[in-house]
C-alpha cells in the first residue's frame, strides 16, 4: 500500500468515528449549532451597528456564509470574519 492509500484510509475511518459520536449527540450538536447561529448574527448585527455609529468603515454582510461561520466557529469566527474585512478594506 501507499502513503496515499495508508492516508485515505486513516481519513475514512476518522470521520466513520466521528459520525458514530455525531449519532449519539446529535441533538446536543443540533442545539448548540443553531444557538451559535442565531447568538452570532446578532452579534455581526450589533457590532454594525456600533460600528457605523462611531464612524468605522468596516462591517460583515449577513448572509448565509457568515451565518454558517459563526455557527461552525462562534464568537470568534465572526471575529474572525471582521478582521478578514479589515485586512481587506
């Protein structure tokens, strides 16, 4: 066998372990993956707001990609995305 094979293997049996304790908690997960969603558009929402109020040219879209981000990451993804924004700008 090869190195590439030797790796594929390792990757399939890693997420074969990972989606049995994904079935098991599941619901935990689910849950906590929507309340990341929901607390870090807020979170993009407000700091918008603030933001624009004191004159800073910097704010993150909401749209379905920074909505997923700050559900996978939380807080700091959505951190993330901002400093993303200001590196660009």
């Amino acid at each position: 066998m090869g190195k590439l094979e030797n790796g594929l293997i390792i990757i399939v049996v890693l997420f074969v372990v990972i989606f049995i304790g994904a079935v098991r908690r599941k619901t935990e997960w689910i849950i906590n993956f929507v309340l990341r969603m929901v607390l870090g558009t807020l979170f993009i929402y407000v700091a918008n707001i603030i933001l624009r109020y004191y004159g800073i040219g910097i704010s993150v879209a909401i749209n379905p990609i920074s909505i997923l981000i700050s559900g996978f990451l939380g807080i700091p993804g959505v951190a993330m995305l901002y400093g993303i924004n200001f590196y660009k700008a």
